[in-house]
C-alpha cells in the first residue's frame, strides 16, 4: 500500500515590515512521506516571506520540473521560482532561465550548497538569493507542528518572529552570496 501525503493547515497573521504585507493567510501544506518536518515548516516559512498575488505551491514530487513555490503573473508566466532544500546546480540553472527572481530557503547548512554550486554551470548565479533560516527557530517550530496550527509571523529586517499562543519563537534569516 503507498504511503499518502499528511495536509497541514495553517493560519498565519503575516506582518512583513521589510515589504509592507499584512495578510491573514490560510495555508495548507501537503507533506509527503519522504518530506521532513523541517522542509515542511521551511516551505511554509518561505511561502510566507514571498506572499504576493500569484503565489502557489507547486504539486510537489509529482512535477519534479517545477519550484516548489511559484509566483505567476496574470498571464500565466512564471515571475518567482522558490526552491527549499538543497536544490542541484542544473536545477538552478534551468530555474533562472524560466524565472525573473529565484530564491532557495534552505533548512540544511547554506555553506555545503554553495560548495556543490560551486564551480557549475548556473545561469545568472549571482542572481539567486540563498537564503538560511536559522536552525533553533526550526527546531522550536518542529517541535510545535501540529496538523492544524495558528501562528503570528512577523518580518523585520529578516528577523522572524513567530508567536505561536502564548510562545515567542524568533531568528534570523540569512542571505548567502552566490558566486558567480
């Protein structure tokens, strides 16, 4: 018997000072089986920090071709590739040859993936904006996962302040330069 994915819902008070976005979002994330909690959490942390009109998740390990996050405009065409994890280069080089801006939120150690991308062929590598979510913040996310949660997030300056009930949980989140 095949393994199902497990739905998350998510109802997050976004306030991103950095950007001016004040949503009232409704997320619901489908992790599959292989996924970890901290990809999932890291998904739903880099869906918020994107928020615009037009964002979507893609529908995960089914469309292997597509970001996991995207950002289209009103005709379609792909404006945002989000990737979370620790996507190869070839990956990123066709991801900035279809998108304007690509973005990597990364739950594993920024320094191991620009050590892969190193020396390969990205196109407009200097262009991709890697960014590492701080491990503790993470880590008290994680532990806080539930299949229904409510949470406060609120931008500044790339500090993330997640207030989950009475809890405040914050860190860092951390552009790595990629080289070109």
């Amino acid at each position: 018997m095949a393994l199902t994915s497990t739905i998350y819902t998510f109802d997050i008070q976004l306030a991103d000072m950095d950007r001016g976005v004040y949503e009232t979002l409704d997320v619901r994330a489908a992790q599959h089986p292989s996924e970890t909690a901290e990809s999932l959490v890291t998904r739903v942390l880099a869906y918020c920090c994107e928020y615009t009109e037009g964002i979507g998740f893609s529908n995960g390990i089914s469309t292997p071709d597509d970001p996991a996050i995207f950002v289209r405009d009103l005709t379609g065409r792909l404006r945002v590739w989000v990737d979370v994890g620790a996507p190869d280069a070839p990956r990123m080089h066709r991801a900035s040859k279809a998108a304007d801006r690509v973005a990597v939120y990364t739950h594993k150690d920024p320094r191991q993936l620009l050590g892969q991308w190193a020396g390969e062929r990205i196109h407009k590598a200097a262009g991709i904006e890697l960014l590492g979510i701080d491990r503790p913040l993470l880590t008290a996310l994680v532990a806080k996962l539930e299949r229904r949660m409510a949470f406060s997030l609120t931008i500044t300056e790339r500090h993330l302040y997640v207030a989950i009930g009475e809890d405040m949980i914050d860190g860092v989140l951390t552009r790595h330069e990629v080289a070109s």
